[in-house]
C-alpha cells in the first residue's frame, strides 16, 4: 500500500501534550509488514485494546486494563477527514501491566500520530492490510476462543506496538489517522468504524466539525443521534447526545446546490432488481429572511378546569412568547376553549405596535375552568379564511380528552380534517397523560405538521417555545413527490410505500428524509414540486437504482421503521371507533397487517408495541401460527388503549419509528410506564436480526421457520475450526463477519443453509482471560 500523506492544515484544534515522544508512522509497507512477523512471532502483549468494543486480557498472569473513555473528534475538510481517538485506560492492579492498540480503519488511512502519556520509550503504530488484519483478528481469536474481534475481520487495521500501564495508574492513548473521503455527487460521506454489538458498554463521545469552502446544506448521521451545537453557511459543529449507541458511526456532508439541495442514498434487496431509496433534502441557499412569506400562527388554549394551577400558567407564558415572537406585521389570533369557545379576533390580526396591549391583555385575563370543548375549538380554528399571502400555522394546546360537544374521536378526526379547507398546519401539544394522543397525532400528520406530548412535570412553555422557534420562515411548502423513468414520464409502478405520505414543509436549517421501496433496477429522476419564495418550483435527482450500495443497510431499516410504524398506527386510528375495531378482530386484514408487522420485524429488527413481544424469552420462534395471533391480539389491545400513559406511550412510539432520522438499533421505545427501554435480545448486525433464546441466537431469516423449533441445522459448525474459519471467510467476503460475532451459539442461513456455530469449550487459561459479562475488559 502506498504511503499517503494528507494536508498539516487538518492538525489545527487537536491539541494534546503527552509526556511520550509523537511518533508519526504512515501506511504499511513491505518494512513494516515485517515488523508485523516480527511482533506476531514475540506474540501479543498482557492485553490488547480495542477501542469499538473493549480490552482484551490476553495474559491471565498480568494485570488486565480496561477503559475507562474514549473520545472521538472528527474533523472534515473539503471532503479529507482526521480523525483523532483519546482512549482513556485503567490498571487497577498492583503490578504494571502492558498494552497494545488495535484500531479498524477505512480502506487507505494513513496514521499520522500515535503517542500515549508515561515514561517508557516511544511506541509506534502502522496500518495492516486487509490480509495481515485477517490474520491479526485470526490469532487473537484462537487465542481467546472469543469471537468479538470477528465483527471487524476483513477491514484494514492500526496496530501498535506495547505501550505501558502503570500499577493502579491510568493511561491515555492518542491515535490519529486521515483519509480522504468517498464523494458521490455533492455529498462527502464518512464512517468510523465501532461494534454494531449491543453489549458494547465502552462509553463513547464525538465532537464533530465540518468546514466547506462551497455553502453546507446539511450533516446527516443515519446511525446516531448528534446535536448540531453551531452552524453557518460554511462550518458546522456537531456532538453525540445522551450514551452513545452501537454501531459504526456515518456521517453524509451535503453541499448547498440552490435552495434546497438533494443526495440518494439505496440500498438492493437480495434479487438486485429491487430495494430501498433515502432521498436527503436538506436547506441550503435559504432565502433572507425578510424574502420569505410571513407567517399567520392561531394560538388555541385549553381553559378547562384540569389545566388551572402551573400547566395553564406555562401555557399562556408559552402563548405570551410566541405574540412576542412574531415580527410586526405578521398575522396572529387567539382561541381559548373551555365548555365554551371564545377568541380575541374574529379572524386573524396583524400584528402592530397599536394592538400588541390589547393582545397581551387578553391573555392575562384568561382563567382556566369548565369542560373541554375540543371539537368547537378545532373547527373556530379552521374556519376562519387565512391572511392572503401568509402560510397558516395553528399551536393548539389540550391536556384532556373532549366532554362537550361532540366527543366521538373518530368524527372529531373526520371534521377536523374535512374543515381544514385553508390547508393549516396544525401543530398540537398534549399536555400530562389524560389527552387522546392517536387523535392529536392524526389532526397534526395529516395537515404537514406535528405533535408534541409534554410529560406531567415538564415545561410546557419549553415545549411550544421550541416548536415556534423552528417555525422560522418556510423556504418551500406544499411539496409533492414522483417518480420519472428514463424517457421523463411519471412511472407510476417504480416506486411504492413511501414515507411520509403527506410531506412537511421546509424550513429554514430544516431537512426532510424521504423512504421508500423501488420495484426495478431502472434509470429516471426523482421529483419534487412546492411553492418557495418566488412561487412554484421543481428539484430533480436523477436516479440509477443498478447502482445500489450494499453499505447503505441503513436506508432499509429507516424505511421498515416507517412501513411499521403505518401499519401500527392504522390499527390505532381504527380504535378511535369502537365498533370499527371489533369488526376488525374477525377481518382478514388484521391477520395481514400482523403477518407484514412480524416480517419486517423478523427481518429488519424493528419492533413496536404489537411485536415487542418477540424480544421474550418466552416467545417461542417457528410457530409461525402462534406468532401472528400474538401480534393480532397485541395490535387489538394497543387499539382499545384511547388515554393514558400506556396510550400515550404507543404513540409516541408510532412517531420515533415514523420520524427518527438514525437506525435506532437498540429498537429503544417507551414501555407501558413512560421509561424509555431497550430490546437487548434482540441484535441487528451488518444487515441482518438476531433473537436471543438461552444461550442461542437465532437469524431473523429462520425466525418463523419451523426449522427452528423441530428441524436440525444442514450442519454444525465448531468455533475455532477449519470449516468456521472457512465460514468467516465467506462471510467477509460479503461484509457479513460481524454475525459470528455474537457470543454464544448461532443459528444461521448462509446461502440458503442452515448452520449453527457453536462456541468451542475454553480452556480455564482462556476463560480466565476472557472478559466477563457485563464489565469492559
């Protein structure tokens, strides 16, 4: 491999003082390969540190290290990225122990520092090749009998040579490593290799920095949840939010082309001839804030009596900023409901320094009492003929369920609808646990907005302030999209179940993700159309699906968290009439929905609260019978639940499955409780579904086989063999290594055989070195 040497600029702002010697090395070469026999022949040091999943204690006699931290920063320029890693280590014996660094990276990084604080000599690091990688992974492995390490066979590898660990000392490793990113159009994308293992527990954090000379639409990470700390047209500065999750870490850099900038992102399904898209809209050249069109926000309260005390208090606040939010000349009115409706203005008002007092007047005089009159107040809110020229947008607050009036959900949801003739987007808030979610949740989708729950406790003025503050100018609204093959004509039968159905509008620093399924490998152009600022318009991405990227598994699991989550919510919209569900128990559709749900949760790891049940121990997989009645009655009971916080709670869980922008692969949701959980026996890795049952793990792909319960396996691999190494082989050929990694037996299809792998018994040398469950080393 050549030595590639990446530009100094990239150095600025990753300061770092160890005590040690810097000692740059770059990519392997015949030399260094040597130096690689010759470390292979001394064998490995005490332990052996691998920052994406833990440390490995290699010498049951040395003290073993764990770690403690690693922090990552990532910084990209005009598509060249560094990559700095501080891995945080501790000894906590009492003898001084060794170390050394084994680091997948992508095909053609160059290590440009690697050095560590203490006082021994300085230790060097080098980029192995594919095959020497293999080989690496291969001795650890047998080593070990632990298949951990098999996740990342077949990547390039850093490896250093032993670095010290003081006696119940610490130690710091810095490492960093450039390489030039692949481009695809206007769009830079970059991966940091990690364990897609959920029991991973290193604890991980990113700081991220992009720097364009050309304007930034967006920086979209499908794999996790980064919080955009700054932007600017040029740079923007990102950082992990909350316990990082597994899996590798990919970041996609759009560049602004216009208003609205577009990249695809496919994926094939196993025929090739179909599969997934993801078409990434993100905002660039936003139009000057004065140019877009001004907004008309109708701010609808709840005074019913359970809202009196500190949650009618917040609400008017929450009210009060948004009328001082508005720029004069902007267009606003005020509702407040009780058992009555009453409103400041008959239509909406300009906002003017003559009228603002009168405005804050009202809502100081307003006090919370009676009923709720939840219908009245939606259909006054509607009515009225929206200011020419302003886009309508109504914030409307409720902490309970309608007592007046009409009551009935599913015709408060039909007249809602049918009476939003003026095309308001109409963002609702459920306040506290006694509000009907599934019908705020449709009243929002269905007019291109959203909603919001805010727990009991929580800040409801935060809650509204922050959804207004992003309602800051649409830059295009009323979007459309289609599907053009080659010779331009709509191409009706290309692309189906897509999501969302009914598209949001765009705002300023806004991006909108675009799922669905292709039917053909074909060439065309995808479409589409909205009113921006200077009236109609047309974005147009040309598309080739032959082209799909088999590194884009992302794109299939995002797309089957919104097929599933549709599905989910179309059996909770039909609970909104009683009688309608009942009918629905003996409805051959139920069985349908509840077999597509077990598919794309089988298939894809994707769960909800209608298939949770297969993350059980108990659950017995290959009763395929058994499987959808389960998911049909759990679809039927989720149906009945109308308030509270088990109701809430499935429908905050239809949205994080409908709106999440990252994988999610932890499938963590909302229990009947209101904690956020994770699923840990269930593991998607590189593409594919585990269940755990015992000791087993079980492939999505055999989950409802009746194989899996009476057949036996094709054959029986032992860990450690000639035919499991021949297996990891074929397995790394397709990118598919990391399926033996998981602990334990394994049960799966492998072109079309079934194979179980089961863990060779370890010596008591190798169990006393093999890290423990639960802890990091």
């Amino acid at each position: 491999m050549n030595t590639t040497l990446l530009p100094a600029a990239l150095l600025v702002g990753t300061a770092f003082a160890p005590a040690a010697a810097f000692a740059p090395v770059a990519q392997s070469s015949p030399a260094r390969c040597q130096v690689h026999g010759d470390l292979a022949r001394r064998g490995w040091s005490a332990n052996v540190v691998l920052p994406q999943s833990r440390a490995f204690h290699v010498e049951p006699a040395r003290p073993a290290v764990e770690i403690t931290a690693v922090s990552a920063r990532v910084v990209l320029v005009d598509g060249v990225a560094m990559t700095t890693l501080l891995v945080d280590l501790a000894n906590r014996g009492t003898a001084a122990t060794e170390a050394e660094l084994l680091l997948p990276v992508p095909d053609g990084a160059a290590v440009s520092g690697f050095d560590f604080e203490g006082s021994a000599a300085t230790s060097t690091a080098e980029v192995l090749p594919r095959a020497d990688a293999v080989a690496t992974y291969e001795s650890i492995v047998a080593r070990l009998k632990d298949p951990a390490l098999l996740e990342f066979a077949g990547a390039a590898v850093v490896r250093s040579s032993v670095f010290p660990v003081d006696a119940g000392g610490n130690q710091r490793v810095r490492l960093v490593y450039e390489h030039v990113l692949p481009v695809e159009g206007a769009r830079w994308d970059y991966a940091l290799p990690r364990s897609e293992s959920l029991a991973a527990t290193v604890p991980w954090s990113i700081d991220v920095e992009v720097r364009s000379r050309a304007a930034l639409a967006d920086v979209y990470s499908p794999s996790h949840d980064l919080e955009v700390i700054s932007r600017t047209p040029h740079r923007f500065v990102l950082r992990s939010r909350g316990t990082l999750g597994a899996g590798s870490l990919r970041l996609s850099v759009l560049q602004a082309d216009g208003p609205v900038a577009t990249t695809l992102f496919t994926s094939a399904d196993a025929s090739g001839s179909g599969g997934w898209f993801l078409l990434l809209a993100g905002v660039g050249d936003a139009p000057d804030p004065a140019d877009l069109p001004p907004r008309e926000v109708t701010i609808v309260l709840d005074r019913s009596g359970s809202m009196a005390g500190e949650k009618f208090d917040q609400a008017v606040a929450a009210a009060r900023q948004v009328l001082e939010g508005l720029e004069f000349g902007e267009a606003v009115r005020i509702v407040d409901y009780a058992a009555d409706v009453e409103s400041f203005s008959a239509a909406p008002v300009i906002k003017t320094r003559a009228n603002i007092g009168a405005l804050r007047a009202y809502l100081d005089g307003l006090t919370a009492k009676g009923g709720t009159h939840l219908d009245g107040a939606l259909q006054e809110a509607l009515a009225a003929p929206p200011t020419e020229g302003f886009l309508p947008v109504v914030l409307f607050v409720t902490d309970g369920l309608p007592t007046e009036g009409e009551t009935r959900e599913h015709v408060i949801r039909e007249r809602a609808e049918a009476a939003n003739v003026h095309g308001r987007r109409v963002f609702t808030f459920g306040v506290g646990h006694d509000v009907n979610a599934s019908l705020l949740d449709a009243v929002a989708t269905k007019s291109r907005a959203r909603a919001t729950y805010v727990a009991p406790g929580s800040d409801v003025e935060v809650a509204i302030g922050g959804v207004f503050e992003d309602l800051s100018g649409p830059v295009v609204t009323d979007l459309a999209f289609s599907a053009l093959g080659a010779d331009g004509q709509p191409h009706a039968r290309l692309v189906r179940d897509v999501y969302p159905g009914v598209l949001p509008d765009l705002y300023r620093d806004d991006r909108l993700l675009l799922l669905g399924r292709y039917t053909s490998a074909e060439k065309g152009t995808l479409r589409l159309d909205g009113t921006g600022v200077d009236g109609a318009m047309t974005i147009e991405l040309d598309y080739d699906f032959a082209n799909a990227k088999p590194r884009n598994a992302f794109v299939r699991r995002l797309w089957a968290m919104r097929r599933i989550a549709a599905l989910e919510d179309t059996l909770r919209q039909k609970g909104a009439d009683p009688s309608a569900l009942a009918l629905l128990k003996d409805d051959p559709k139920l069985g349908e929905i509840a077999s597509e749900m077990i598919a794309l949760a089988t298939d894809h790891g994707v769960l909800t609260d209608s298939t949770a049940f297969l993350a059980l121990e108990g659950t017995a997989l290959g009763d395929e019978t058994a499987l959808l009645a389960s998911a049909g009655e759990a679809a039927l009971e989720n149906g009945k639940r109308r308030s509270g916080v088990d109701a809430v709670s499935c429908q905050m869980n239809v949205g994080i499955n409908r709106d999440q922008a990252w994988v999610n692969c932890a499938n963590t949701l909302y229990d009947a409780s209101g904690q956020l959980v994770d699923a840990r026996t269930v593991q998607t890795m590189q593409g594919r579904t585990f269940f755990r049952r015992g000791a087993r793990w079980i492939d999505g792909h055999l989950a409802r086989s009746g194989a899996v319960a009476t057949a036996e396996p094709d054959r029986v691999v032992t860990f450690g063999s000639a035919a499991h190494l021949a297996l990891v082989a074929d397995l790394v050929a397709s990118g598919c290594s990391g399926h033996l990694a998981l602990d334990g037996e394994i049960l799966l299809e492998v072109n079309g055989e079934t194979i179980l792998v089961q863990p060779e018994e370890r010596t008591a040398d190798a169990a006393d070195a093999a890290p423990q469950e639960g802890s990091d080393d």
